[in-house]
C-alpha cells in the first residue's frame, strides 16, 4: 500500500470522483468528468492515466512502512484528499518504488512491460488496451527503510502490502 518516489516527472492535481477508495501507489484513470477513478475495467477507467500520489480511504493510511493503525492527520481519518478533495497523480516519467503490484510481477524480467489491471501492477494485458504503465527496473524484494537493522545493507526492511516487497519501476504513462 506505497509508493517511494524516487523521481518523478509531472506531479498532476486532479479531483478524486466520489465514493472512491484509492491507495497511494495504485493505477489511476480519469472518468468522463476528468476525475481520478481507481483503474478498473469500464469504458473509460481502462486506460491508465498514472500512478495515485496519496490515499483517499476510511481503513487504512498507505504510507510506506506504516501500521494501518497509524495516521499523520488524524482528523482525516486516513483521507489525504479531505481537505482540497485532489489527489497527486504522477505521470509521463520517473521511477518509483511500489508494492502494488500483481504476484506475477515477482517473477517478471528487468524491463518488462507492466499494465494495470483493477489499480495494480502487472505483466498481463488482461484489457487489450496495449497501454504500458510501467518498465520493471528491480526485482521484487525488500526495500531498506533507513532505520539500522540487520535486514538489507545495513537496514531494516520497510513493512508493507504484498509480503513487504517492493519492486522498482520506471514510469512510463
């Protein structure tokens, strides 16, 4: 439930349509309003516009590393979106750091093609939409959290979805 911005090229504002449940780090479309939608399989929300910079949901925060219990504006109630209603959306470039991605990305080769499919990651073009999300850079594995530990290069791994591996891509929508 993350994203690691590593670089980026175009940090868009777009309103959120409502009634939506969007993860930082999921696949994003725009609906016929030119609102954020969580991609999914409809006419318009098929095709990918990018990559959710914040969380707008009632359960959980999707900050990397953080316990959904915790929450950096607690009067938001794990809504990044409460107080303008827009939610970031990264597009046309840069690499990220995720763990929103489909289980046969694990296995995927560097520089794979990735689409979206349902707000994730994944080596399938189930759509038919021939539109490429993302390039697989890193493999699935444990991302360093900057705290000391033992885990990776001296850090502990950061804790998150997907059994708490992150892959790398390069954004390419």
């Amino acid at each position: 439930m993350a994203l690691i911005e590593r670089y980026h090229v175009v940090a868009a504002e777009r309103t959120v349509a409502s009634g939506q449940t969007i993860l930082e780090g999921q696949v994003v479309s725009l609906n016929s309003a030119g609102s954020v939608i969580l991609q999914g399989t409809g006419t318009y929300d098929k095709i990918p516009y990018g990559l959710a910079g914040d969380t707008k949901s009632t359960t959980a925060s999707s900050m990397p590393g953080v316990a959904s219990g915790w929450q950096n504006r607690v009067s938001d109630y794990f809504d990044e979106t409460q107080a303008s209603g827009k939610m970031t959306v990264y597009h046309s470039g840069g690499e990220f750091a995720t763990d929103m991605f489909a289980t046969n990305v694990a296995s995927a080769t560097i520089m794979a093609p990735l689409y979206g499919v349902v707000g994730y990651l994944d080596t399938a073009d189930t759509y038919s939409t021939s539109v490429v999300v993302a390039r697989l850079v890193k493999a699935a594995g444990s991302y360093p959290s900057g705290v000391p530990g033992i885990d990776i290069n001296g850090d502990q791994a950061l804790s998150g979805a997907n059994s708490n591996t992150y892959c790398e891509i390069k954004l390419v929508i």
